[in-house]
C-alpha cells in the first residue's frame, strides 16, 4: 500500500520485475507512469466505491490516462490485467 507521498513516489522503483501474485495499491492516486522502471505494469483505476473506472497495460518510460474520478490505482502483473479484459 502506498499511501503517503513518499511510499507512492517510491512505487515500485528499484525493481527489477513485479512480484509474481502481488499487487501495489497507490491511494490517492489518478494517473501512474513508469520512467525509471524496467519492466511493464497493469493499471487499475477504481473509484471510492470500488468500481473498476480504466484498466491499462503500460510499457517503461509510459504515461497512464488521468482519470479524473479515480480515487486509487492498483498495480499488478501486466499479464495478470491481460486476463481479465
């Protein structure tokens, strides 16, 4: 869970892959990049609800959408999004 400015600035830098069966919870949060990192992520944007709002796979050195009603984004195997869309 990363919810403070510097867990959520932390993000998974300095990895060199996701975790297998993990995922990182950044709260608040409405758009995520991947600069610095070597690897690609999956993206899950939800709402206060819960409510899954965008879901995206982004390479290194990436850019997610802004969503603007997202309240947290959660990051996880990008194969592991594959399935699920």
């Amino acid at each position: 869970m990363a919810n403070t400015f510097l867990t959520s600035l932390r993000g998974l830098l300095g990895r060199s892959e996701m975790p297998k069966n993990t995922c990182l919870i950044l709260t608040p949060c409405r758009q995520v990049h991947t600069f610095f990192m070597r690897f690609p992520i999956g993206a899950v944007f939800l709402n206060k609800q819960g409510v899954v709002l965008h879901k995206e796979v982004l390479k290194p050195w990436r850019v997610s959408k802004f969503v603007k009603d997202a309240e947290m984004v959660v990051e996880v195997e990008p194969g592991a999004l594959k399935k699920s869309m």
